[in-house]
C-alpha cells in the first residue's frame, strides 16, 4: 500500500492536522501518517514582504524528511515565491 506522511512545518493545531489527514484517508487508498513537525528556517522570512519563501521552506522539508511515497507539507504560514 502507498503512503503518505504529512509534515507540520512550524505551530500547526492538532485538530487541523488530523482533519486533514481524515480528508486524505477517505479520497485516497492510502495509508496517511503524520510526521515530526518540522521548524520553518528563520532565514526563509522576508522582512520587506512579511512573508516565508517557499523554495526554502521545500529545501528544508525535503532535507529533513524522506519517508513515504508522498510527502504533504503543511504550514499556516505566508509563503511565496
């Protein structure tokens, strides 16, 4: 069976990740799993703009975190690109 591991990246609430891991559960046949949380890099912050970079944000995530078929990273944070 494939897998899919969501990822927090930085403060996420409980009750939005599992909600979220619910909702894949039920439109895929997959097995979801929740990863460590994982910190946003301070230098991925842009003062000018008030927001995260996304490039940076995957790099780190994609650094750190290797399991699954799928990986979903999930923040409540402003990104761009």
């Amino acid at each position: 069976m494939r897998r899919v591991t969501i990822i927090p990246i930085g403060w996420m609430d409980d009750k939005t990740i599992l909600a979220i891991k619910n909702f894949i559960s039920v439109i895929t046949d997959m097995d979801v799993r929740i990863g460590d949380q994982i910190e946003i890099p301070r230098y991925a912050f842009n003062q000018r703009r008030d927001q995260y970079r996304v490039q940076t944000v995957l790099e780190n995530l994609s650094f750190k975190h290797s399991g699954g078929d799928f990986i979903i990273g999930i923040t409540g944070v402003d990104l761009y690109r």
